[in-house]
C-alpha cells in the first residue's frame, strides 16, 4: 500500500494523465443555439479578420484576434481603463456556465464584440462580449473513446478567426472551419491517423491564408508533425514531420523530408519508428511576420526514456526543439535544440513570445521561452542563435547551458542510467502550457512556473503497450540523495514540500526574477499583462487575482469557485474594458492529483467577464460531496488483487486518481461484476471516453482490477471513518 500511494504521489507529481469524462452535469449555458442560414458574403459581418488587420494587431485596443492577442504572443494589452488605481472598482459583468467540469484551458478570441472560444471536448461558442449572451454553439461529436488517448484531459486551448470563419482542432484530430456568423460546419478536415493515439488540443493559428495546425500522443507513441491547411478549402497545404519514419519506408514526400535526411536521420538509432519517436506539435506554432517564419515548439520523445527509444545514442532530431519554418512551403529554416537526447519528457511546445530586448546596447529581435526543463532561453530569431539561458526555478539536471554550442552540460546520472534519480523539474515541467504574458514597459516575463519532482528509473521489464501509456519510465521511490535524507517516509514527505507554484516576474534581459510569489499548489493558471500595470492570474483554490505589474503587489482577487487554470484575454466594447477569463480544473493534474479542495465533486466551468463597476455575482455554489467509498463484501483471492493492481498501476490510475474523472475507489461499479465487466471489457461507457481495454486484458483481469479497487475501497473507508 505505502509503494502504491508513492506511485499516486509521484504519478500526480508528473502530472501525468486523462482519460474518460466523468458523466456530463447539466447543460446550463444561457440560451439555446439558434441556427440561422449560412450566407456567403465576400467582406464578412463576423470574424472580419484578415493579414492586414492581424498584422496591426497591436494596434487593435478593443479586440484580441489571436490565440495570444497579436502574432508576438506577447499576451499584453495596452488597455489602462482598468489599473492599478481603480481595480477596487472591478466586478463581474456576466458569467455563462459551461456543459461539464472537464479542464478549461482555452483563452477566448474577440472581434468586434463577439467572442469566439472553445471549451472541453472541443466545443465552440460565439457570445455577446458585453452581455455573455449565447450567439450559438458548436459540438464537433468526438469519438467518446478518444478521450483515453488524451494524456492530460480532454481539454482545448482555444481558436483561431480568419475571413469569418472560426476554425478548431478536436480530441478526434480534425480541423473543422465554422461559418462565424451561425456556427454552421464549412469544412472539416482529418488530419491524423485516427487509429492511433493522435489527439488535438493546441489552438490552430492562421497565417497568410492557411490554419497551422499540429497534434498531441506522445506519450502514447505517435510521430509528431505539423500541417498547413488552406484557410477557404480545407485541403493539406504541406506537412512537416518533427522526427524521422522507418527509413525502409522511404521519403514521406513532405516538406520535412530533406531536413529529415540531411539532419535528424543520422541522430536516431534503433527502431524509433516502432512508437513512431514521438516529437509532437501540440501547444505553440507562432508566426514571425519579420522574418516571415513559423516558429514551431516540438515535444519530447516516445517513449521518454532515451535508451529504449533510440539505443541511448544521438540527439534525436527535431524532438525539444524550435523549429523555424517557411509559412508557405513548410520549408526548413533553422532549428534550436534545447535537450539532445530527450529522456524526461522534457518539451520545447512551450509558450514562444516574440519580442525586441536591448541587449548589451544592441537591439536584438529575440524569441522567448520558459520550457518544461526549467530554463528561460532568449534566441536570436534571426538565425536560431542562443543568446542566454538560466534556470527561472530550482533544476538539478544541468551544470549550466554552454552557449557556445547551445547545448545543456548534463549533471552526473541526470539520465537514470545507474539507477533512480530524482529530477526538477519533473516531466509536468517547470512550466507547462500555462500562457506567460510579457509587458513591454515593465520588461517583465510573467511566468506560470512550478517545482514539481519526479524520480525515474529505467523500467526494465518495459513491454509496449500500443495506444496506451509507454514511457519506458517507471516512477519509484524517492532514493537518499544529498537532496533527499533520511527514511523513505522522510524522504517522501521532503517530495511534497518540494511541489510548489509560482508567479515570476522574470527580467529576460537580466536573466533574473524581478519578483516572485510563491503558490502552495503546482498548476495555476495563465497570466495577462495590460497597460493599467496588471497582471492576472487565476489559480486552482477559485481565486482570479489581479497584481501590480512592477513589484507584484496583490491588488484585487475574486472567488470563482472552480479552479481556475487558463489564460484571461482583455478587449473593450463600446469604449468599456472587460477581462475575461475561463474556470474549470482539469488538465493532467485533474486526472492525476486530488485537487486543491479534494473534499467535493469539482463544479461545471464557467466563462466570467469582468468590468469596473460590474454588479453581477455568480450562480450561488453549492458543493457537491465526493462520493462515500462502498466497498462490496465479497471474498476475492490474493492473486485476483495482485494481478488487479498490476493492471490498475499500468491502465488505469493514470487517468483516475484525480477529480476530474470518477474515482475508482469511490465507483459504486465495484460492486457490479456484469456492470464492471460491461464498462471494461464491452465498453458501454465509450460515448462518455471511457474507452473499452479488451485490447489489453481479459474478462479475467479485468474482474481482478475490481477486485484491488475493492481493497484500495476498504482501506479509503476505514481511513475516512478515522480521520486523524
Ligand atoms: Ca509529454
């Protein structure tokens, strides 16, 4: 028992996973989905939104046209009517409750008073930006059971507007364009092998004419890629793979096979392709209209361990990279290579922010990144040069970054090569896809960071299991280290103090935190900077607070109930600004970690506006009680619960040990043989992303799982009939 609740712990430390949606809550939005006639215009009344006026985004004070305001994906409005001075002032203007307590992650889009914005299960709304009243709803009508091919919930992170179209990636991985006006379907396209573990939650971006659109599944075990569609049709432009196929299989006949050839080929050994190397584009692709290049964040490996993936040799080309891509051909420009080598889960998709910084008297047109590995990088874009790098939170995997080569100077068993080590950041990264803003007038990057260990150790009985978790890792016992003393309760408990959040203010020219504000829970949510000197961020207890920009002051703070993990936008409608953010918990933390407050069912999400002087409040919250654990009395055998736990360490607690899915030790399944066996086995509950597992057990062990969760059962109901 006390290895198995290690194991939650770490798992929930790695933040590792999602699966199947708990049973949806009422579908309470505000109103019903009206659904007028598409009616094909040349200049359109809804997401009017083109090069030239993306372009002069910046510019654009009432709206917020892209996923981070402006190409610079800088995340900074100059809007002041809300500031410092007067934040007392801000309240709710609307809220509209969202369909389920899925993850949230989305930052919402608006042109012109209408907002557009994804919300789970890759949804779409269009709303009234001043009132929150409903203009209409999309539901793309996933494949239920790709739910558990989502590592980390079955979150989306927002869309993209182009020439009044609203266009969205799905759990599914297809890219469908909405007539902006009605919501009505214009086009859709697959644009991954749905067989295999491909998801999408990214954001798509547009550019010149085309959505730019990548895919999630690594830890699962796909080939990453990036595609281009165009924007009216819907058909492939071009299509860059981040890591090489089965050479015996020739040249893709994509864009990437030349870089493929001449540069990652001879950095991968093995038989990669088996798990397909991994290398997904799953959170930022941005487009540098200076240089006319995408710059691309590319994932880390599959499976994660380096030594199973590729014979524990080479850097593995494009994995935790940026890549630089022409926008119109997909053509290779320059990449930078932040971890050769990959071996924690360690990914480069990461937040990039464009910026010009002075730098020793020089202006330098730089890219900025925090990634997972827990060092801020400023890039020349130009030519992908590394200009600096430090650690923006504590690391113990690298002396420094050489900046000569660019290349990280490993500390000794970094890899878990001569046994278990314990790693910050773990594989949830010093910061995740969490958005981090940068105000040009305060210099500052806000960063969403944390301090999250994890202890590898190479699995040496590693078998694959196609289509669900294979990272070759398995995830023990914290080992005495000069970090970690004492006995494994001691060392363990020295664990968890270690998990940690933060707001930092970081200085990208100093490479230093300006200031910094220590959180008592890991996963908090994005950050917006604006001209009133403000910056927002919600977090996981409820809380959406507002902070002065230069010294980090907590200025204003408004409870919303439901964690809050996205990024807030800003715009103005009728000269008036508004701050809207989304709440509801979820991610990889929701499937792997009791939340902030594990006592109740977390509630459904919602969309908030805030204004100065707004008056509204919140539907009155009503917690809802986890449910009591009922175990069956029954008598199984101590082989049934030693192979159930087997299979439930390998199947199922990466997706069912947080709020966000039901609780197996909770489920009143366990006492349902035929009903257990129908859910498992049959997949009766598919349509609700509880995919069926006959492809990876039989009636047999699946009837040995609920024997264990009966055992975990018992002992969580002798606990919470003790309490301490
Ligand atoms: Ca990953």
């Amino acid at each position: 028992m006390g290895r198995i609740r290690t194991i939650f712990f770490i798992l929930s430390a790695a933040s590792l996973a999602a699966c199947g949606r708990s049973p949806d809550q009422s579908a309470a939005a505000s109103t019903e989905t009206p659904v007028a006639e598409t009616v094909k215009t040349s200049s359109p009344t809804f997401a009017a939104v083109d090069a030239a006026r993306l372009s002069k985004a910046a510019d654009d004070l009432d709206n917020w046209l892209s996923y981070g305001r402006t190409y610079a994906e800088q995340r900074y409005s100059p809007l002041d009517q809300i500031n410092d001075e007067n934040i007392d002032e801000l309240g709710l203007a609307w809220a509209v409750e969202l369909d389920t307590n899925r993850g949230q992650e989305a930052t919402p889009i608006i042109v012109d008073g209408v907002m557009y914005v994804s919300t789970a299960w890759s949804k779409v709304m269009a709303l009234d930006a001043a009132t929150g009243e409903v203009l209409w709803k999309f539901d793309p009508e996933n494949i239920g059971a790709k739910a558990a091919h989502a590592c980390c919930d079955v979150v989306n992170r927002g869309v993209a507007v182009w020439n009044g179209k609203v266009y969205v990636g799905t759990i599914d991985g297809r890219l469908i364009a909405l007539d902006a006006a009605t919501g009505s379907k214009v086009w859709e396209a697959v644009t991954v092998d749905q067989e295999k573990p491909y998801t999408i939650t990214m954001a798509p971006r547009a550019v010149k004419g085309k959505i730019i659109i990548g895919n999630s599944g690594a830890e699962m075990g796909v080939r990453g890629y990036v595609s281009a569609y165009d924007a009216e049709t819907g058909d492939l432009v071009w299509r860059f793979y981040t890591v090489p196929g089965n050479p015996a299989d020739g040249p893709d006949g994509a864009a990437s096979d030349k870089a493929l050839a001449d540069l990652a080929l001879p950095t991968w050994h093995g038989e990669w392709w088996t798990l397909g190397g991994g290398g997904t584009v799953w959170d930022s692709v941005v487009y540098d209209e200076e240089f006319d290049q995408l710059l691309v964040g590319v994932g880390n490996g599959a499976p994660w361990n380096h030594e199973y993936r590729s014979d524990g040799k080479g850097d593995n080309l494009f994995l935790s990279s940026i890549l630089a891509l022409d926008p119109d051909t997909g053509a290779y420009k320059w990449h930078y290579q932040a971890n050769p080598g990959e071996t924690w889960d360690y990914t480069n998709t990461q937040q990039i922010t464009l910026a010009d910084l002075e730098i020793d008297g020089e202006t330098r047109k730089v890219l900025m990144q925090a990634p997972k590995n827990g060092f801020f990088y400023v890039i020349d874009r130009q030519n992908g040069k590394l200009i600096s790098a430090e650690a923006y939170v504590y690391q113990n995997w690298a002396a420094r970054i050489d900046l000569d080569t660019g290349r990280p100077i490993e500390k000794p068993n970094a890899r878990y090569i001569d046994g278990p080590q314990m790693v910050l950041p773990g594989g949830i990264g010093g910061h995740a896809w969490h958005p981090m803003s940068y105000n040009p007038g305060t210099g500052l990057v806000y960063i969403p960071a944390m301090t999250v260990p994890l202890v590898y150790e190479r699995n040496d009985g590693y078998e694959i299991h196609y289509g669900r978790w294979n990272t070759g890792v398995t995830f023990t016992d914290p080992p005495e280290t000069p970090e970690l003393t004492g006995d494994l309760a001691a060392r363990r408990a020295q664990m968890r103090a270690m998990q940690k959040g933060y707001l930092i203010a970081w200085d990208p020219v100093a490479q230093a935190p300006r200031w910094t504000v220590e959180r008592d829970w890991p996963w908090n949510g994005g950050t917006l900077a604006t001209g009133g000197n403000l910056v927002f961020q919600g977090l996981p207890n409820g809380e959406f607070e507002a902070r002065a920009a230069d010294d980090g002051k907590l200025l204003w703070s408004f409870q919303s109930h439901r964690g809050i993990i996205a990024g807030p936008a800003t715009y103005r409608v009728d000269g008036e600004q508004y701050v809207a953010v989304l709440g509801g918990y979820g991610g990889g933390p929701g499937m792997a970690t009791p939340d902030a407050n594990n006592k109740y069912i977390p509630p459904n999400g919602v969309i908030m506006a805030f204004k100065l002087n707004g008056e509204e409040t919140l539907p009155i919250y009503e917690p809802v009680s986890r449910p009591a654990p009922a175990p069956s009395s029954e008598t199984f055998t101590d082989a049934q619960v030693a192979t159930g736990q087997e299979k439930y360490i390998t199947f199922c607690m990466i997706c069912h040990n947080g709020p966000t899915n039901p609780e197996l030790d909770r489920t009143p399944y366990m006492r349902d043989a035929e009903a257990w066996r129908a859910i498992i086995i049959d997949g009766a509950l598919e349509d609700n992303g509880m995919a069926s597992f006959r492809d990876y057990m039989n009636a047999h062990e699946a009837e040995a799982i609920r024997a264990y969760v009966n055992t975990l059962a018992r002992a969580l109901a002798e606990k919470e009939s003790n309490p301490e």
